[in-house]
C-alpha cells in the first residue's frame, strides 16, 4: 500500500477500476423501487457487534412517568408532554451523572464532552426515513423546555425542512451501499469524534448525541434489540418498547 502511494500507483489504478466496474454493474441492476433511500441507508449503517458490548434488558414501572405527564399537560397547553420527552429527560440526567465518562474516542483516545447529547431517532413518513434528533444538555433544561425542543425539531423533520439531514442522507439516493458504507463511516467519524463539521455534506458536529433513544412501541412490539449503528458513534443506544399492562410483584 505505502509503496503504491510514493512510487508506483499500479495496484490503485487496479484497484479503482475494479471498483469502478462492480459500481456500474451494481448500479445497472440496482431496483430502484426495492432499494430506496432509506434501505440503502439501513445496509450501510447497521453493524453487528465487534467490540465488547453489553446488552441490558430492563423492565420498568411507567405508571408515575405516565401520570406525571398527564398532569404537566393538564397543567400547561404551549407544547403535548409525551411519556418519549420524560425518558429523553431522565436519559439526559443519567448521562449527566456519569459525566465524568462522557465523551468521544478520536484516534483511539478518550476526550471528554464538555456538552451531553441525547439523540431521539424519529419516524418519518411510515418508515420511509428515521431522522435523528438531537438535544444538548437537557439536564439544564425543563421538561417542558425539553419537549418544546424536540416537537419543534420533529416537526421541521416531518414535514421535510431539515435541510441538514437531506443533504447527509442524499448520496444514498444513487450510492451502492458498499461504498456509501466506508465513506459514512469516515464522513461522521471527523463529525461526531474530531469535531469537523463538513457542510456541504450536511454533517455538523453535534449532529448526533451520546445516547440515542430509539422507539418501537409504535410498531406493536414490547421489546427488541435495536441493530448498532456505527455511523453515530454513540456510547449507548436505548430501544423503547410499547407500555402494557403486566402483574407485578411489590
């Protein structure tokens, strides 16, 4: 390799032209219908685990969380309190009180975040995209604050104005996964763990939080392993499921 980049560049030239050529052919036979936007998306960011991660299944009471959001709407009319805004809340206090491990791995080292960020990924559309909405230090923050925040953020999602999001999702329109793979990868990690915002790709540093928080309540399903997604760096990924009824032991 060292030696293909200062003396001879023959194997690149190989290299590129085969790459070239499974492209165009991947491309030639590529169904347009059957591989949108968002299962190219889907191929390419999804991982399986390579690296010590833990798995942790948690069942949890949500009965105060449920009336306590019952009585903040009933208390106030500015913004709809969703059970999903009082777990973003806790999630972003959670992480504040393990702040001293909070951070990102540049080049293989640890650096601490100044700033905690907890990331709502959110349906849009029936599954048609997943947009990933992000608050920073939502400690500091009301609850009520915290849900003005994210409705308003998933409003603009839904209804197509994040502008952002389209411009860091729109390569996988016409790119072939197993390229878009590697270069997401690489694109996101100068992002999210270098802090190198790339504009034109609609990358920002703070694009994508510690924790993200994904739900599959709405889908029926009380619990699942949601896939690791390589692409946001992420210290610890939640899957929510739905909230049912079950007998419990005081």
């Amino acid at each position: 390799m060292i030696y293909g980049i200062f003396i001879d560049a023959t194997f690149w030239k190989l290299y590129a032209v085969i790459v070239l050529i499974y492209t165009i052919y991947v491309v030639s036979i590529k169904n347009s219908r059957e591989n949108t936007k968002r299962k190219t998306l889907l191929i390419s960011t999804w991982g399986q685990p390579s690296d010590p991660t833990s798995t942790i299944i948690n069942d949890y009471n949500m009965e105060k969380a449920m009336a306590y959001a019952k009585q903040l709407n009933e208390q106030q009319k500015e913004v709809h309190v969703t059970v999903t805004h009082v777990f973003t809340h806790a999630t972003a206090w959670g992480a504040y009180k393990m702040r001293r491990d909070i951070g990102r791995l540049p080049f293989g080292t640890f650096k601490y975040s100044k700033k905690i960020g907890v990331t709502v990924l959110v349906d849009v559309e029936g599954g048609k995209d997943l947009v990933p909405i992000t608050v920073w230090d939502g400690h500091k923050m009301s609850i009520i604050e915290l849900a003005k925040e994210i409705s308003g953020k998933v409003d603009r999602a839904k209804k197509g104005k994040d502008e952002a999001h389209k411009k860091a999702t729109a390569s996988a329109n016409f790119m072939p996964s197993f390229i878009a793979e590697p270069i997401g990868f690489a694109l996101t990690y100068l992002a999210a763990n270098c802090g190198i915002s790339i504009p034109a790709m609609g990358l920002r540093a703070n694009n994508f939080g510690h924790i993200i928080i994904t739900n599959v309540g709405g889908m029926g399903f009380s619990s699942a392993h949601a896939p690791l997604c390589p692409v946001v760096h992420s210290m610890g990924l939640l899957c929510c499921g739905t909230i049912e009824k079950r007998p419990i032991v005081d």
